[in-house]
C-alpha cells in the first residue's frame, strides 16, 4: 500500500525463492505529491530493463525492533486504508503481481 495525496495498493500472489519487482512513481499532486505502483510484469514495458535498475539500486533492510514499533504506531491508520482499498470503490486503485511475475 502507498499512502501520498492518494492511495494505492498492490495484491501480490508470490512464490518462495522468486524475486517481484514494482517500480514506485511519485510525481507533484495538487497539495502533496502523489505516487503510483508498476507492477513489472511479464511483458510490460519494464520487464526486460528492470535487471539494469537492479544493478543501481541500494538496498535496505528493516531492523525488525523498528519494523515493529512503527506497525503499531500506524496500525488503525493502515487499516482504515486498507478498508478503502478492499472496497468495491477501492479496488481500481489495487495493481496485481502474479507468480508468473516472479524471475
């Protein structure tokens, strides 16, 4: 899920030991930035550069002390959010990444 001026999300069916790639746009909103997710599917016009931003990118990790104080400080937040994007009204805004998607 992507919170900006809008929201987001993106459902995910993955497969153990497979990489999943979704590139994160944000761009100026009308008051804060806004942000989009794309899904790098097979055949999407990503799908054959995404191993050259790979090689470009740094790479983090949560520390799990962290990962967990933050979880509970935004939990009703995330799921107020995640109410909007389950609905029937929501949904257009939920991109899908498939098993199929994975290298």
């Amino acid at each position: 899920m992507g919170i900006a001026e809008n929201k987001r999300g993106l459902e995910a069916d993955l497969e153990a030991g497979k990489a999943y790639v979704a590139i994160t746009q944000v761009r100026m909103g009308g008051r804060r930035a806004r942000m989009a997710f794309i899904p790098v599917t097979r055949g999407s016009e990503f799908w054959d550069t995404v191993n050259t931003y790979m090689t470009e990118l740094n790479y983090i990790e949560a520390k799990p002390d962290m990962l967990m104080q933050w979880e509970a400080k935004h939990r009703a937040k995330t799921q107020e959010i995640l109410a909007v994007l389950n609905s029937p009204k929501g949904q257009k805004y939920v991109l899908r990444l498939n098993r199929s998607d994975g290298r």
